[in-house]
C-alpha cells in the first residue's frame, strides 16, 4: 500500500518508488517519495525505521514552526506530533535493546508569530520537548536582548546539554552553554556530543563566535578527544552549518587525528535543504530539512561494530543510515506501523498541541486581516504576476509606505521574505510567517542616482527595489539586517559605502513602522474580505 512515505534510506533500497517533486529554489529543497520499503512492511506493530546501535531523531531549523502548517497539509504535523512520535520511537527501542537519543540543531526563532521577540511563549513550549542535547543557531544570537533572554532561561533550563563550543560569552569568556556532553545510552552506548556554529561574523556583541579551526586545536579539544575524560563509542556533532561547509572537514580532520577509527555523525543544518553527504568509512553529514517539515532520523554503528581503515579507498560510511520523514502525521503512523485504530497520539504529545494552541490565542496569530486573492510565491521572478517580492516593493511599499512617491526607492534582500503568502484568509500568523523580522526603514541617502542603485543591484544580486527612474535622483532606503550601523555595515550599506567611497548617511525614518507592520496595513485596505462574510466570521479563530 502506498502511503506516501517521503523516506531517503542510505544503504537501503526500495522496491518501488513514486517520485513528488516540491522545489524552492531559494532553499534547494527536493523531496523524493518512496511508495514501498524493501526491508519492512507497513503492517503490524512494526517501526519502519533502520536501527543501528546509535539512533538519533532530529529536528533542526524550525524557526518556531510548532504549529506545523496551516496551508499545506502535507507537512500537517506539529510539535506534539513529534513528541508522540519520539516516545513511540523511544519505546521501541527501549522494548528491543537499542539506544536512541532526541536533538534540535538551532535556530529556534525569526520563523512565525510565535517567536515574538523576546520567545516568552514560544520557550515554554520548547521546554516541554525531550532533547538530549541542543545547540544554538545564527538567527538566536543577532540581537543582545534575544540573547540575554534565553540565557537567563532557555540556556540555563538545559543545563549541560546546551552545547555550544565555539561560542561564548562575550564578558565572561565562557561558553555560552557547554561545550560538550557525554550522552550515555540505556543499553551501554557512550557518544561523545558538541556543538559548533559556522563562523559567524554579524553576531550581536553580547557573544563572541570562535573560529572553528582555532577551537579544534585547543587543548581541552584536544584531551577530550584524546579520552582524557573518559571512552566513547561515537562522536556526535550538532553542526548550524550546511552539510557540506569546509568546517564540516576541519571538525573531522580534527578528530580523526586523534581517533582513526571512531564513528562521527553530523547532525548538520542552517541552509535549509535536506541532504546527505559520506564523509569517510565511519563519518557522514546528514541535514534534516527546516521549518518542521522534516523529522530527521540517523543511524550508525558503535565503534567495535564500525568498519574501522578510514584510509581505505571507499568513502562509504559503513553501517551509516538516515532517513528524511515528512512532518505528517498519517506518515508517523506508517513508520510505527499502526493501524487505522490504532492511537498515535500520547498524552504528552496531547498537552504540547494544546498548549500550542493556548499560546497562539493568547498571541491572536489567528485574527483576520483581509481574504488574499490569490497564492504570492517566494519562488518566481518579481516581473511575475503572483511574485511575492513583486508584489511587497510595488505594491505594499510603495502605497503603504512610500504613498505613491517615486522619488523614493526601498531595497532589500530577497530572503528577508520568508515564506509564501496563501490565497484566502491572511491571519497575523501568515503575516509574520512571510516577513518575521520587523526591519525598520534607514534613509541612506537624499538624493542618490538611479544609476548607482542599479550598481548596487547588480553587485548585489540577492537584493531587489521598488521601481525607480534610472536617469533620475532618488531618497535610498534599506532595512535594519540590510544596513546594519556605520560601525558594523550590513551587506547594502557595505556595496553603497565601496562604490561611493564612504560617502553615506544612515538615519533612521518612518518611526514606528516596520516591514512586518507594513502588511497589517496593506491587507485590510487592499484586501478586504468578501461582504458576505459576518463580523463573527472575521474573528474567527483559524488553527494557524
């Protein structure tokens, strides 16, 4: 019976195979459907997953999408789903003798309306989620307050399985978490765990980001590598980097110096794909999708199990397996092969969704704001009629903000819009779902040529404006991330700063408005809902 199953097996093959293609250029994300597995059917009380003697469940990027999604019921699941399903997994393997751990891989806010700044509903929620290790991701660390925040509770609350080896506090030097872990298995497994972060250069300065090759030949590395603290079966790297970053070959050139042999997997992440990557014999480096629509799940071996001459010729890792599950409930339950009438839902998981659903009332993230009168892409041209980009600079900013004035040009990186906007009801949770940062706007410039802000365009691709007269002068605008300071530049004032020769201003204009408020603007007057629809039918709460 074909479920769907969205599976990717290393070392295992399926006997047939339908393929669902799902693209986002901006992300390269590609999902491939695997109908049947070979090696267990879905029947019976069976977990479809392929064990090893180290299993590892992994979420990573989800950028406070809890709630899972309203507008594609493919990836129906939220976080009380996945803790139901880690404690089937869990239990399964409790019942046959294996060891599983639980992790995130960072990155928890800047995603949806539950990551107001600061997190104070979204990590109470986070804190119900039995993680045996986590690690800090680049979007928890740009702003000092949002820092400041979660290390006076988040950091704190996981104690030593906060792992963060290359980041530390910026007064008191120490890590900002720990920098490492032994996780000890039920059943005997020992995994040495740590953390690393890409390395990082526009951080907020309350952190300061190590540089990862630096950290490797540190002398406590180098012990604790070394077993000066004790033996390990395996080494576990919860890596905020894309699967293939050059650190991910420093971290294991590193260890492998020190340990010829030992198992390395790398829980990988921060580029928003899904992907694996053999790194030698005994190490690979698996990323686990973003926005909760990916479960992660990993296998490897224990190191007397392992195929140990990591020099040989093949970069095979031996014994290595990971598979990438849809965040979909109805696929949760083909993997633990339950039955129609089967209960999948545990109690825990139940109050987790409740809770999510408590906190997204209290945070209206289900208030009406206009009906959207068609589906506006992250992914197509801005010349294209149901471009997102397209229509934010021609429409939103300059009526909501700009009130028609061409003199005045706004621009912006393309991935400060983060998500799709969907036809129908537009909820304050759409809204901060496609554009989470709340930027606010900074004059660079009264009177700039059209000329040099086409320079900039095309030095800086990965930006985009309002329409402008190239032969004319213009007032300049970008957002907060883009600019940054004179002191610390983001990526639009450094282009505008090299092709002036220093010459710009940055002070801050439109006070009180925001890229994210800009919308709740813009939809009620541009979009209003049909007539027909009651007041009540307005307010209605909508599972966001």
């Amino acid at each position: 019976e074909c479920l769907g199953l969205l599976l990717q097996f290393s070392n295992v093959t399926s006997s047939s195979a339908c393929f669902h293609m799902k693209a986002r250029p901006m992300f390269n994300l590609c999902h491939v459907a695997f109908c049947s597995v070979s090696f267990a059917t879905l029947t019976g009380a069976v977990v479809n997953l392929p064990f090893g003697d180290i299993n590892i469940l992994i979420v990573t990027d989800v950028h406070s999408w809890v709630a899972g999604h309203r507008h594609e019921p493919r990836y129906n699941a939220n976080y009380g789903d996945v803790l139901s399903l880690q404690q089937h997994i869990k239990d399964d393997c409790n019942r046959n003798k294996r060891d599983s751990f639980f992790v995130m891989n960072g990155d928890i806010n800047d995603g949806t309306g539950y990551s107001a700044d600061p997190p104070k509903q979204l990590v109470p929620l986070l804190e119900k989620m039995p993680w045996d290790a986590v690690t800090v991701g680049n979007h928890e660390l740009y702003k000092n307050d949002f820092v400041n925040y979660i290390a006076q509770g988040f950091v704190q609350f996981w104690g030593d399985r906060y792992l963060t080896a290359n980041v530390i506090n910026a007064t008191t030097r120490k890590p900002l978490g720990n920098a490492h872990k032994f996780l000890r298995g039920r059943f005997g497994a020992s995994v040495l765990a740590l953390g690393f972060l890409y390395n990082m250069p526009d951080h907020g300065t309350a952190v300061e980001v190590l540089d990862v090759g630096v950290v490797v030949q540190q002398q406590w590395f180098q012990d604790l590598l070394s077993g000066a603290e004790g033996r390990f079966d395996a080494v576990l790297i919860l890596g905020h980097m894309d699967h293939a970053d050059p650190l991910v070959m420093v971290i294991l050139r590193a260890i492998r110096k020190l340990q010829p042999d030992v198992p390395v997997q790398f829980v990988t992440g921060h580029s928003h794909t899904r992907a694996y990557t053999d790194l030698d014999s005994a190490a690979s480096s698996f990323q686990a999708g973003h926005y909760l629509d990916t479960v992660g799940f990993a296998s490897f071996p224990k190191r007397r199990n392992s195929y140990t001459d990591v020099a040989a010729a093949t970069t095979t890792a031996v014994g290595f397996q990971h598979v990438f599950i849809d965040a979909n409930v109805e696929i949760f339950k083909g993997l633990l092969g339950l039955q129609s009438g089967d209960r999948f839902v545990t109690a825990e998981g139940a109050a987790l969704t409740e809770r999510i659903d408590q906190a997204g009332r209290s945070m209206g993230l289900s208030r009406v704001f206009g009906c959207a009168p068609k589906t506006y892409r992250t992914s197509v041209g801005p010349n294209q009629s149901d471009s997102l980009m397209g229509l934010w600079m021609r429409e939103v900013v300059v009526r909501s903000l700009f009130l028609q004035n061409t003199s005045k040009v706004f621009v912006q990186s393309k991935g400060s819009l983060r998500y799709d906007l969907f036809e129908g009801r537009v909820t304050k949770n759409d809204i901060v779902t496609m554009t989470p940062f709340g930027d606010k706007f900074w004059l660079l410039g009264d009177r700039v040529p059209g000329s040099l802000i086409s320079s900039v365009l095309r030095e800086r691709p990965e930006f985009a404006s309002t329409p402008f007269d190239e032969q004319g002068m213009h007032e300049l605008y970008g957002g907060s991330f883009d600019v940054g300071s004179l002191e610390r530049p983001g990526d639009l004032l450094k282009t505008l700063l090299s092709l002036t020769n220093g010459t710009a201003k940055v002070e801050e204009r439109f006070l009180g408005k925001t890229t994210t408020g800009l919308w709740y603007d813009f939809v009620p007057s541009a979009w209003p809902c049909k007539k027909t629809a009651t007041a009540a039918e307005a307010t209605t709460a909508v599972h966001v």
